[in-house]
C-alpha cells in the first residue's frame, strides 16, 4: 500500500527533479517498511506529484504568483498498526527529500500520515484484510 502524494507547485521545480524526488520516495518507503524483506514489493508502490498553479496556492494568506513562500504538503497511506517510528522516519525522510529536490526550506513543508484499517483498504477489488488472511494461510499450510 505504500502511497505518497506531494503537492507542488508549478514551476518551482524541473520534472527531472520531480522524478528524481518520486524515484527516492519509493526507495525510501521500500527501505523504512520493508528492510528485510526480498525480493522487495516494488509493484505496491505508488508516488504522484500532484501541481497547483500558484494563484491556486497560497501561504500565510499570500498566494505564490503574488510572493508567498514555497510550502510543499505531503500525504502518505500506510496500512494501520505500523510502529510510530516507520511515521517518524518518513516524515522525516520525505521532508528531507523535498528540500533536496524542489528547493524549499524544511521549516515551510508540512506532512501527514493517513493510517488506514485493512478492512477499509482494496487491492484488486479485496479488503487487505482477506489478502493477508490468504497469505497467512497460505503460508501455513491451511
């Protein structure tokens, strides 16, 4: 389920640096929710960059085309039950990344994880919860 979204703003990176932020994004979830694991679960993924146009997007009540400063937002989804140290470190991580690849200071970015129940999360058309059910039956032999 790993899923994060940061929203920008247009025109205040390049898209190589947008790619590079998304690339270094799912690594850094891979790494923080799945250090042990091989192979890694790569397809889980998911990374948008999501662009506002900057009279679209105002800080501190002043809008970007008219001088606001540059406050990228991030959201990411994580299956409920994840240690508050895997939160901390992405916050932390995707913080970090932002003002490596769209030139802001760390002070103006803001983030927040969005803990879901399995029972409310699909894939495929299922519930996490009757995926890992299956898995863990599967692996047991049942």
């Amino acid at each position: 389920m790993p899923i994060v979204n940061f929203h920008l703003v247009e025109g205040q990176q390049t898209d190589a640096s947008i790619k590079q932020l998304l690339i270094e994004a799912g690594e850094m979830y891979l790494d923080v929710f799945y250090p042990d694991q091989e192979p890694r679960p790569v397809a889980r993924l998911r990374a948008f960059a999501t662009m506002i146009k900057p009279e679209h997007f105002a800080t501190a009540g002043v809008f970007m085309d008219e001088g606001g400063e540059h406050a990228p937002y991030f959201t990411f989804l994580a299956l409920a039950g994840r240690p508050p140290e895997q939160h901390a470190a992405l916050i932390k991580g995707f913080t970090d990344l932002l003002v490596k690849h769209v030139s802001c200071e760390a002070k103006m970015v803001r983030g927040m994880a969005v803990p879901i129940e399995p029972d409310l999360w699909g894939i495929g058309g299922r519930t996490a919860s009757d995926i890992r059910k299956a898995e863990i039956e599967a692996r047991s032999g049942t």
